[in-house]
C-alpha cells in the first residue's frame, strides 16, 4: 500500500458547544511530507485524532489510495496501515523499552513470551534512531526525548504507509532531531505519505514538501511548492495579521533582588548552582535536553528535597520542605508538561485556574465563595484572551496554548514574586507565544522576577535580561542580553570534555 494518497474529504467534528471542525478537504500525496500548520486550536490534533481512530468524524470521510476508510478505534487505524504519534505519549512507563515497542504483538515460543527475539526485535528497532538506548531499560528512566524517539520507533515497527508526527521534536535535542529528520527523509523516499505538525518553523522549511494552513477548525489554504513560501506569508497566513516581533522586547529597570541562590545541589545537579533573580528582570536559563534546569526548578519549587545550598527571597531566608512552602512564600511554576503536571484535565477553565487561591477565598473556613471564583474566573479568561466557548468548559478540550495561559491565569490569582516558567511555548504556535511573551512582559513591568527554562535560542535571546547557562547539571556561563548569540550560547550549552 506505500504510494497510495491519503485524502481528507469534508471532515467535520463536533463536541459539546464547541465545532472542531468544519468542511476540511485536502491530499496528501506519497513520497512527501505534508505539514499541517495553524494557531493552537485550529484544528490540526483533532484531525490526526480521527485519522488514528480515536475521534470519529461528525462528517465527511477519509480516502488511502482512492478507497473510502472509516476507522471506528485506534486498532482499526493501525490495522488499515496507519500510525499516528501523538504529542502526548502512549508509553508504559514500568515496561522496558522492549516491551513499550513490541507490546500487543510479543515474540512467543511455546506459549511463552520469547524475551531474546523480543530483545533482538527492539534492537532493529532502536538501530539509527536511538541506538544508546538499551532495549531492557525501563522506560520510565528515560528522558521526555528518550520517550519520544521510542513512541516513533512504535510507530515504524508497524511498517505503516501513512505516518502523521504531532509535534514529535517537542522534548528532542538537536542531535535527536537531526536523527529523525533523516529518519523521515528516508520514509519519505520509501513512498509514504507523512504528516507533519510542528510549530517551529525551521523544521516546517527543512523537510517539508507542502504546507496546509488551518483557522478557527477550518481550512484556509495549501502551499504544494515550499520554495515559493516565506516565513512571513505562512505566519500571516496563520494567524490572519502580521507579526512582526513576536518577542516585543521592553528594557526595563530592575528593583533590587528576588530571588538569591547559593550553592544549591540536589538530585540532577552535578556542581553546587548560585545565582540571583532581580525584581523587574526575565532571567533565562538556557541548556540542551539533560542540562538539569527541569531539576533546578524542582528544587526551586519544593519538588525536590535539596541536599546543600541556601535560599533567600527578597532579602530573607527561605527554606523549602514542600510545594506549599514555595507557593506560600510566592514562588510559583508553570511546569514543563502542563498535561501531567500543570491541569486538572476533567475539571474546568474555570476551577482550573481559581484551584491554587481557593483556600484564600472561602467563608466560615470551608463554604467556597462562588461569586468571587465566578469573576475571578471571567476576568482571567479576558485578560489572557484564553479561547474557550465557556467558563465551565472541560479543560482537556482547549489548545496547548490556551491551556498553558489558564495555569498562568491561576498564578495570576494569587501573591507572586518569583515566577518559574519551564518551556513555557513548548507546543504553541506563533500567536500563543507573542501573548505569552506580553504576559511576561507585563509581570516583570510589575515588579516580578521571571526566570524562564527554554530549549529555544531565539525565545531566550529574544525575551530575556540575562542567560545563564547548563550543562550535565552545571552552570558552564552568564551573558547579558546584548553578548548573547546562537554561537556562544551552543558553546557554552555543549558538555565539557573530560580529562
């Protein structure tokens, strides 16, 4: 079946009070890769969703080599040559990383599991993808990169025809995506048809053959020859207005100190870190999959126990034994997987974002005071523009982006000065981003000290006062804004020889 077209005609969706999508019709041809491209809730995840089985169309169909397919479960989409790798992670994470990649057809001798082919088979796997991974580990020891290039290699070991990518470089390093670009050219030269979801626009230039741009759940246009396509015409093209400085920059005058860290260690860290957060100031912290800057913020939020080191806020000694200690004090995070770690996935926008100040607004100490969450909930929803048909609205159906300025909403209800932001736009198309970068903005005007964790160069480039930068769980440098370039920056991120 690899050389046949994939084709989307006039697929709707609906879900309670909400259309998903309206009248989408496009093709995919074989021995191309096709991205999909739009603000986040366009549209593009439900679309895979229905073509991996798990949503079925309000209307419309789909069609693999001219031939009419209608998948009612994810099983019925792999069986019909389809592999879709979602951005959220299918994985066991107590299985090996064996058992994650052959789970539902295991090698079996005389009714037993065959652990040795089952090893072998995951070797074949692994081979030019992620060869450093051993199949026996367990995967939950593997990092969000790690994972991802296994969810990939689950996909391939199906020998699938069509195979569609969600933001499949979210967690990877570049060494990692370099990987599996290759991968995909060699997919693509075997005759498949590939999708490809990606907000980073680079990826969209460096290995896509045409483009189809979604809004609002609708279909807007397909660009068949990348090299008549700019940047700026495929950003316009999404958002419908130009953007010309995503990152709106503003120097602003920094009001003492924050945050001050001193010879902090804990798990993830290899050499004790110290540094200080100013009031006013966007601190960026800058380092490549594995750095440990995830970890520091753990330790910096009271995720994580620290074995040395002291912290002072705002001139005080601070001492942190739990989360509630550093939301208490006003230290505050918007983790790095919002899904796992930040939302209540079947609560709503609205006790989304009032759960964190909810014990600071109740009567009698237990009756919650509704009238105040109701406000509470309407002025952030304004004020951060978050695109949901109702305050009470389940959360799990909004956009990467409109979820992650709903856990920004809920700090924004409570006292904060130190705001730890961990990939805030991992996942979030261009428009998301410049209001998350004005929500910044705006805090540090305040008086906030923002430090920010980002894989991105040009976001930390782009938003930030200062960058300090890891590596293998070290501090390897600091530039202020105006030293800061893509070359310094990759040399002070890379890890260090070892004598």
């Amino acid at each position: 079946m690899v050389g046949q077209s994939l084709r989307f005609n006039g697929i709707g969706k609906n879900f309670p009070g909400v259309r998903a999508l309206s009248d989408i019709s496009f093709e995919a041809r074989p021995g191309s890769v096709h991205a999909l491209m739009g603000e986040n809730g366009a549209g593009k995840s439900t679309l895979l969703k229905i073509l991996g089985g798990a949503y079925q169309p309000s209307a419309g169909s789909l069609e693999i080599g001219g031939r009419a397919v209608a998948f009612k479960s994810a099983a019925d989409s792999i069986g019909g040559g389809v592999a879709v790798i979602h951005q959220e992670l299918h994985l066991v994470p107590e299985m090996t990383v064996a058992e994650n990649l052959l789970l539902g057809h295991m090698p079996a001798r005389f009714g037993l599991v065959d652990r040795g082919a089952m090893v072998r088979r995951a070797r074949e796997l692994l081979r030019g993808l992620a060869d450093e991974i051993h199949p026996q580990q367990r995967l939950g020891s593997l990092s969000l990169g790690q994972r991802q290039l296994i969810e990939i290699a689950k996909a391939m070991s199906r020998n699938a025809h069509v195979i569609a990518f969600d933001e499949p470089t979210s967690s990877l390093s570049a060494r990692e995506i370099d990987r599996l670009m290759t991968i995909i050219a060699r997919l693509r030269d075997e005759g498949r048809v590939l999708l490809y979801v990606s907000h980073r626009m680079e990826e969209i230039f460096r290995i896509c053959d045409a483009v189809t741009v979604f809004k609002d759940g609708r279909y807007v246009r397909t660009f068949e020859a990348m090299s008549e396509l700019t940047h700026d015409q495929l950003v316009t093209c999404m958002v419908g207005r130009d953007i010309e400085d995503i990152y709106d920059y503003r120097p602003r005058a920094h009001q003492g100190e924050a945050l001050k860290v001193q010879g902090l260690l804990g798990p993830g860290l290899q050499e004790p870190i110290s540094f200080t957060a100013h009031k006013g100031e966007i601190l960026g912290f800058f380092g490549l999959v594995g750095a440990g800057r995830t970890e520091l913020f753990r330790l910096l939020a009271g995720l994580a126990p620290s074995k040395a080191g002291a912290l002072q806020l705002c001139g005080k000694p601070l001492t942190l034994k739990s989360p509630r200690d550093a939301i208490a004090a006003g230290i505050l995070l918007c983790p790095e997987d919002r899904k796992k770690e930040g939302i209540v996935p079947l609560a709503s926008v609205a006790e989304n974002i009032n759960i964190g100040a909810r014990d600071q607004h109740v009567s009698l100490g237990c009756l919650v005071q509704g009238k105040w969450e109701r406000e509470n909930a309407d002025k952030q929803i304004r004020a951060l523009n978050i695109k949901t048909p109702s305050p009470d609205q389940q959360i799990m159906y909004l956009s990467g982006g409109n979820q992650q300025k709903a856990i920004l909403g809920r700090w924004l209800s409570m006292p904060m000065k130190v705001l730890l932001l961990d990939e805030p736009t991992r996942g979030i198309d261009v428009g998301a981003k410049a209001e998350i970068y004005q929500i910044i903005h705006n805090l540090a005007a305040n008086g906030i000290a923002v430090i920010v964790v980002s894989s991105d160069l040009m976001e930390v480039m782009g938003i930030c006062d200062r960058i300090l930068v890891m590596s293998e769980g070290a501090l390897t440098g600091e530039l202020a804004r105006e030293q800061a370039d893509e070359s310094r920056l990759l040399q002070l991120a890379l890890p260090r020889s070892r004598g």
